[in-house]
C-alpha cells in the first residue's frame, strides 16, 4: 500500500508554521510497512485542494490529510475529501455532543460555526478528537482509502495513536522495525568512511547514519514479519558495526546523551553537580529534563562571574588571575569545588567563549574547558568547538554541554570499574 | 510570480528528517512577493522525481528543488531538471576548483563522484556552495525558472541569502513586510476573542495569531512597493491592538521573552540572578543564551535539594519544614537568598512539581511557584501550569521559565518608574 500525505494550510506555504506532521506520521507509516512517496503542502484554497487531491489518488491508494478541518469557512478538507469520493456531508450526532461537551468545560463559548465541524461524509468511520473539537474520519473506496485528521500537532497525534492505528492495521501485512546505535566522540565523515562498505551492502536491514549537533545517530531499519524477526534479521549487522565504531558506542535505542547518563546514574547510585560558566545552565537544565534526577542531582551552580566562581566554587583569586577564567585551572578547581560544595561523588563544569564577542588571539571563540573531578580522579580536555563562521553561540554551548555530559558518564562508568 | 518547493529526499518521506527547508523557503519568498502554493516532498527516484517535477512545473513559474545534489547515484536533481529543459550536463570548471579546495582543508579525501557535483546544466547560473562541496543553479527558458539548491539547512540558507536572492530580486515587483507584536499572560482563544472583528476585517495589512508555547505572537503583515510604505500601512492597525490587548504586549519585533528581557537589562544596567528548583537551570541557560549577559547576570544557582536551598540560599529549615519546598513561602526565601548571594539588583526563584511523577493532591503536577525579589519589593505568583494528560514535563519546565523571564522583565521596569 502507497500512502501520500496531503498537509492543508496556508501558514504552512507561508512559512510560519514549519511541517511536523508529515516527518511524524510518516514515521508511524513506515512501522506499519505503508510506504510514503509524497507529500504535498497546499494552502485553504478549495481549487488547489481539489487538485492536489487528484494528484495525491492518481499515485496513492491511501491518503492522509491533516488542516481544513477547523469551524471556519476556509477550513474545506471535508467538503472536498466528500465531493471526490460522491458522498453527502450528514450531521454526526455523537460529534456534536462531544464538542457541546467540550465547551461546557472551557471559559469561552461555542459559536454556531463549531456545529459545523459535527457534519461527516455519509458512511464515514469517524474518529474522536481527544484534545480539540474536530473530529477526524476515514472513508474507503473502490480501492482508495481517505483519512481525515485535525492540524494541530497534538491533536493529531493522539487521534492517529489511539482511533488511526488500529484503524489502520488491517492494511498492513509487514512491520518496520529499527533500533538506533548512539555515538559520541567521532564525526559523521569518520563513521562515513568507516562504515561505508556496511552502508552500501546492507539491503535488509539498512543502515543509515544521521548526524546531530555534535552526535552521530546510527540507525538500523528491517522490514520483516514480525517484531521479533526484525530485530533478529538486526545481530549480524550489529556486530560487525560493533567491530568497526563499538569504542563510541554510548547508547542503543536511547533517546540523547542526557537520558543514558541519567538512567546510568540512577542504576548505579552516583551523585553529580554541575558548576557552569559558558554553558550558563545548560548542563543542569539538561540532567533536570529527566525525571527521577533528584535522586541523583542535588544541584549546581552557574559562575558566570569570577566572584561568584570564587564565592560559590572557592576558586583561588590566583588562579583566576594568572590562568583566568578560561583555563584547564579554573575548569579543574571549578569541578572540585562544586564536588565539594554539594557532596556528590562527580563533580562537572564547562569554561570558555561561547562567543559571538569576547574572543581574543590566545583564547577565541569556541575554546571550551570541559572538567570532570572524583574523589581522587579529576580529568580535564580542552576543546575547540567553532568551526568558523557559521558556528553560533548556541552550537557551541550545545557542544560543550555534551562534552560534559559524555565526560560525566565516563568518569561514572569508571566510578564502576 | 507562483512558486512551488519541491524537496527531494528519502530521508523525509521516512519521517527521519522534518522538512524546515520549506517552511524557511516559503519565508523568504513571502518577503519577495512570490506566492508559495505548494510543497512537495520526493524520494530519491528517477521517475518519481521526474512526475513531482512536470506536475510542479505545470502550476508553478518557479520551482525551487532542494536535495538531490550529493555525489551518490541517487543524487538526480540535475539530471532530472536538466532533462526537463533538454540541456545537457556540462563541467563547471570554477565549481571544480572550489570542490578540490574544499577537500584540501579537511582531514579526509575526496572521492571520485565528488567531481560529479561539478557538472551543471548548460548555460545555467551556477551557484556557489560556502559550506559544502554541492554547487547549486538555476536555469530559466520559456518563463519557467528553477533554482537547485542543497539539501542540508545550513548550506540551502547561506546559498540562498549570499546568491539567490540577488538573483531572485528581479521576479518581484513588491515586497512583504511583517511585524510581530509579543504578547505574554493571556490565551490564544481569549486573543483570538478579543482581535476577531480586526482579524476578519484586516485584508492588507493581514493580522493573524501564533501561539507559541506559553505565549502569543500577533503577526502583521502588508504587501507594497517599498518596505517604508508597508510599515505605514500597518499603523492604524497597531493602534487599534494596542487598544485592545496592548497591556499584554513585552515586545515588538523581538524573538522571545529571554532576549527582550536581557536588552532592557542591559540598557538599564539591572543586574540580575535565578536561584531554580524544577526549571533546573532553563532559567539560567535562557538568560545566558544571549550574547552580552555576563554584563548583567553575575550567575545563579540551581538548588534542587533542600540541603542546597539552606547552603546556598538561606532558606531557613523551618520554611521548608513548615511550609515544604514547593511553597510561596520558600520561592520568596529563594529570590531573596539569591539576590543576597550574587548582590544583584533582583533575584528571581522557581519551585514546584515538574513531574510526570512526585504529585499530590495538595501539590499536583504542574503547580510552580516563582517569585522575584528586589531591595524593597518583593512578588510571588502561584501557577497551575498543567491543562491536563498532554502537559509534558518539558512543558511544565518551559512555561515556568517563562514566568520567571516575564517578572524579571515586570519588576525590571518598576524599578526603573
């Protein structure tokens, strides 16, 4: 089955909106084994709709439309998925009263337009909206299956989860599976190169690698019968990237860096704080995102300023004046003292020009100290993180703050050893 | 002039990339005067590549492709679009010598199909790459234009700044402009209640909402010759927002809270800190995202146990005995002792339950408290920022945050009154 996802709005071809739905439902296709091979954007213009919809079933056997499906004029998704499949717009009892239901609990009122969003092809198998007032809805045909959902990306997404999917399954006769191999520590050229033959090779399962700020995300995908098949069909080729890139390896089937080390903090008990110059909050905010971290994260501070960097962290006035601010010095003090401020078993910290001003000859933008300090362990690595113009403030932050934490879960894992 | 983006790329019908290229395209069209009335996204396939192209071209002035330009194979963006014109592929010997200086300066080697990207329709303009080895063009014959552009973001926008845009000068005859008015502390639906008759009775300027996590961003925009006249013509539209909804407008034409908040710190020389317990240092990282901050934010704390509030802070035992830590009583302790430690002018402080786990029925999920402190004032705000099973922790996080930012930004401005 070929699928064609048909996005409606004219804040999408104006730009203000960036598409997030067709990248996810895609995604969800792809684990049913529907294949996309297009997906078209079109404004609320009921000409150009009406078109595109021709176009998206002349090549398509299902197509999924999100927008148009709102209580205002310009909002034709219906009207239009109706005309082409011949069919009436009827009054969806149920529909109307979720969307009384769903006024009655909210501070303003319902207006007539909102009745209009009750009204359902003939036939239709209608799906409830869990978190707005359009419904959605499906109508099949001679072959050609029409699914209707709202714009709104949560919206959306909890219809296709919880009414789309099961709907969906009975068009599905194989799954896509996939499991993602989390590297650190090497660039995306270099697993390239190193990978290049495995790449080209590998038919069933594929391998692909995707880069992220300062990540590279290996990402094995199998189409098979089953689950278990799939992730079978998986071994061989895991192995051998194993062999070739395993030393980076951090992590499969996480999610970012933050969530392994937090989860491996958590399994093996280990405490850390986090004393923050150029990354100014990131690293605490990024351990905080997850939950359960209190039992593992008392807290930290960010220094941005020499004071506090000598009030809080007791970093020597000497030390800061001799090396200053930015140096493997103060980075190491830094560390200890935030260590020693909170008792936890590691203590981090992150010193550099995160830029766009401030850099000199000696010490330029992008030049980050990243250190880690244990009981009688400490650690520190000078990194040059900008790589010229189109480098920002935020890559480099982003940069330093994973340095920190891959430097954290290392000196953890060590911790272990 | 009518254009389509037409994006080529397995990697997007798979879900594994979201299509930005489109969205910003579309931006920067607007600003143009080109209309946008369709995205396509297609996957690396000869035919299919060839169909989206003549359908694209049959309702388009003006294509413009991204991807498809890489060494590989199933790189076919040239060939495709050459093939539609009938040109051939000819060696672009400048493009040639700059993909052999790119390789000089890397640490690793070119590869024979990297001298592919060097060929280039015959008499098209050609379009160099300033940060990647993929040359773009454009060709134009019988009042059809098309402009081949890179797929990674990073090198499609530095392309079409430094190169199509000149080039794209000549289509339009008027421009776009747009101003954004920032409005924080009120709803969608109650904005949208209040500027309906403006919002349905604005044709040129146009007025539309945006909301965007916590906030809602009214988006002005008037289509004339120059931009001076466009500006004029928004401000009797202006007037009457700032009638209608003008005491929730921080700012006008500036990005966020954070940036807003730090350049009127900076030109009043307001000194500032944020003593945090559930944003965990989102607070921190925000204000400390932009350039110049270290002239105004000496740096605060991320006090996520108790023992931390006591330490660094000063929160008296008894508070959070009597009181807990997710209490008015602590958040006000908290902007206090932070204000008192860094000797800032206001201290802002943050403490409730993120969750997804830790809530009560006292204190559920979602209830924060921030408060900010200054020499002779002092505020508290008690929020419940959970709207039920779709709040996220991040959510949670993100809208607390931008309290804080937005009292910090509050009780900037009464000291300067």
């Amino acid at each position: 089955m070929n699928a064609e996802i048909l996005c409606i709005g004219t804040e999408l071809l104006l730009g203000n909106v960036v598409n997030t739905n067709a990248a996810w439902l895609s995604q969800q296709l792809a684990r049913l084994g529907i294949n996309v091979f297009h997906h078209t954007v079109v404004g609320d213009n009921s000409q150009r709709l009406e078109e595109a919809l021709q176009i998206a079933f002349d090549r398509a056997d299902l197509v999924i439309t999100t927008g148009g499906l709102g209580p205002t004029y310009d909002d034709l998704s219906k009207e239009t998925v109706s005309n082409y499949f011949n069919r009436q717009l009827v009054l969806h009892q149920p529909s109307l009263e979720k969307i009384h239901e769903f006024f009655a609990k909210r501070p303003y009122s319902m207006v007539p337009n909102n009745e209009k969003q009750a009204y359902q092809p003939e036939g239709a198998v209608v799906f409830t909206n869990h978190s707005g007032t359009a419904p959605g809805a499906a109508i099949e045909q001679d072959g050609k299956v029409a699914i209707m959902l709202p714009g709104p990306p949560r919206e959306m997404k909890l219809m296709f989860e919880r009414e789309v999917l099961p709907y969906l399954q009975k068009f599905s006769d194989h799954v896509i599976v996939s499991r993602d191999l989390q590297l650190f520590g090497i660039g995306e050229s270099l697993t390239e190169a190193l990978l290049k033959d495995l790449m080209t090779s590998s038919v069933n399962p594929t391998l692909a690698p995707y880069a992220k700020e300062g990540e590279v995300n290996l990402r094995i995908t199998a189409s098979a019968a089953t689950q278990a098949e799939g992730y079978a069909m998986m071994e061989p080729l895991m192995e051998k990237i194993n062999k070739l890139v395993g030393q980076y390896i951090y992590g499969i089937d996480v999610p970012d860096l933050q969530t392994a080390l937090v989860t491996y903090l958590l399994e093996h008990h280990i405490t850390v704080s986090a004393a923050e110059s150029c990354t100014g909050g990131l690293v605490s905010k990024s351990i905080t995102d997850i939950p359960g971290c209190s039992d593992i994260y008392p807290g930290g501070v960010c220094s941005y300023s020499n004071e506090m960097k000598m009030k809080w962290l007791h970093v020597s006035p000497a030390t800061l004046q001799i090396h200053g601010a930015v140096s493997e010095e103060t980075a190491l003090e830094m560390a200890q003292g935030i260590r020693q401020a909170t008792g936890s078993d590691l203590g981090v910290s992150t010193t550099g020009v995160a830029g766009p001003d401030g850099g000199t000859a000696e010490k330029p933008v992008g030049l980050v100290y990243v250190a880690v300090a244990g009981e009688n362990y400490q650690h520190v690595e000078k990194l040059n993180i900008s790589y010229g113009e189109l480098t920002t403030r935020s890559m480099i932050r982003q940069r330093a703050t994973k340095h920190a934490l891959y430097q954290l879960l290392q000196a953890a894992k060590r911790l272990k050893r």
